[in-house]
C-alpha cells in the first residue's frame, strides 16, 4: 500500500534517487578504496627502498673497514713517506732561504796552537804554546794551529770558520817593537793582516793599506774564512776584524783551496786566542750571528 499523500509514481521516483545516492557512494567507496591500497603500496615499496640502501650502506662501510683493515701498513707507511718529503722540503727551504738572504753558518771545531815555525824562536819557560789553553808569550815566533779550517762537502750554507785574539803589547818588557800578524795559509801561500804595516796581504804578497787605523793595547784580532755553498759558483773569501769590527775588505781566493790553517806571528807580544771552541761561556768578540755574505774585495 503506497505512503498517504504519495502516488505510485512518487514513490517508484524516490526509490530511484537513492538506489542512485547507493551507487554513488558505492563508487566513492571502491575509488577510496583503490587510492588507499596505492598509497599503501608505494609505502610498501619506500620501506623496501630504504632498506635496500640501508644495506647498502652497510655493505660498503663493511668494504671500506675491510680495506683499511687490509691496507692499514700501506697507508701508514704513504703518511710517514709524505711526513718525512715534506720534513725534507722545509730543511731545503731554509737552506735554500739561508742562500738567498746571504747568511752563513760558523763551523765550529776544536782547535789550539801547535806548532812554532822561525828562524830565532824562543818559547817561554811554561812552553805555554804547546798547552791546550792558547795563551802564550814569545819572541818573533810564527804560530800555527792543529787544525785547519777545511771546505765542508755538499753543503748548501755559506760556513764560516773564524778565530780572534786580545793582544797584549810588552815592549816595555822586551824593550823590542811589538808586532803581530793574523791570518790563515795553506802551505807557501797565504793572506794575512799586518798590524804594525796597517796592511792585509793577499797570496800573491800584494798589500791593501787601511786609510785609518790604531793599534792599542789589549785590542782583539779576528780573522774569518767564508766557504761558499756547493752550489754556488763563488770562491771563498777571508776577512779581518779589530774589536768586533771589519777593518778593510775582504779578499777572494782565486786559488780556491780545499783548506786553510790559521796562524798568528808575534813578536814582543802576548796573545789570548778564541777559537769558538765554548761560545757559550766565551763568546767572539766579533758577532758571528750578524755576518753577512760581504760583497766588498780587494
């Protein structure tokens, strides 16, 4: 029987609109229903990825662990190989530095008076010359020390060899002209400086007076022998000094021996050399640590 107020056709008009409002949501349903399993499925699918390159990760840090493990001496050994080139790169630098800004390194080396060489010596009762400590008084003796100051091999400093001493004066004493000449020789030829003449003498004998100079009591000689670095092509040079300070200039030799032996000639005078063998309880007169390559010859 059909609802009051409604006619058949009424009611079949309803039925069909909400058959239809079914269907629609019937649809929506299925459609949500198909989005949902995709989402699902390409979280499915991330997890997988993520695991994967989780176990990628894993598997090339076990690689790399497994490398160093195996590889561990090699390794150490390139870092200490390149520790030590680049040790050996800064020693060069400072060497070749040291080239460059014309510095010199003194050489030191253990050293006293030896031998007497003249015509009419007399050494002192003491024979102090012949002691380890260098203080001696004699009469026109020509002195000269153990050791000589060599070349030194493949070196890429300039290296300085130097020695000075306080002359005392004792003419007075001997009632004789005082005299005293410092220099260094190598066998016949020689360079030297002669107080009493004001004058520095090359190996060829040719003599260089100074324009000015005094000569005092207790004043202190030096003389220095500069060898150049091996890879240098220079010569060698010598130099004097009087209390700490150049007198002259320097004087090349063009002979370019191996070695030079310091030596010192006397007469009415006594000396107290320094040969730099403890520069920390006696140190030069002269500042060795201030010397630059001279570039000033005869």
């Amino acid at each position: 029987m059909a609802e009051e107020g409604l006619t058949n056709s009424d009611l079949e008009l309803k039925l069909v609109n909400q058959s239809n409002d079914l269907i629609k949501l019937q649809t929506n349903f299925n459609e949500l229903q198909m989005k949902f399993n995709e989402e699902k499925e390409k979280t499915v699918n991330s997890e997988k990825k993520i695991t994967f390159l989780e176990d990628e990760l894993k598997e090339m840090k076990e690689k790399n662990r497994k490398l160093e493990s195996d590889h561990k001496d090699e390794i150490e050994k390139v870092n200490n190989l390149f520790e030590k080139k680049f040790a050996d790169l800064t020693t060069k630098f400072e060497q070749l530095n040291n080239v460059t800004c014309k510095l010199v390194n003194f050489v030191e080396i253990k050293n006293k008076w030896k031998t007497i060489v003249g015509k009419y010596i007399k050494c002192c009762d003491d024979n102090c010359i012949n002691q380890c400590s260098p203080i001696g008084e004699d009469v026109d003796p020509v002195i000269t020390a153990e050791n000589s100051f060599k070349r030194p091999q493949n070196c890429l400093n300039y290296s300085l060899f130097y020695f000075e001493f306080k002359c005392k004066m004792e003419r007075e004493l001997n009632n004789c002209l005082n005299w005293v000449v410092i220099g260094v020789a190598n066998n016949a030829k020689g360079f030297k400086f002669i107080a009493k003449k004001s004058a520095i003498k090359n190996e060829k004998g040719e003599e260089f007076k100074l324009s000015t100079f005094s000569w005092n009591d207790n004043d202190v000689f030096g003389c220095g022998l500069v060898y150049p670095p091996t890879i240098v092509n220079e010569l060698p040079y010598i130099f004097f000094t009087q209390n700490g300070k150049q007198i002259g200039k320097a004087l090349l030799s063009k002979d370019n021996f191996d070695y030079y032996r310091p030596y010192v000639g006397l007469q009415c005078c006594s000396v107290e050399t320094n040969f730099g063998n403890n520069l920390e309880t006696k140190p030069f007169v002269y500042d060795i640590s201030k010397h630059f390559v001279l570039k000033e010859f005869y």
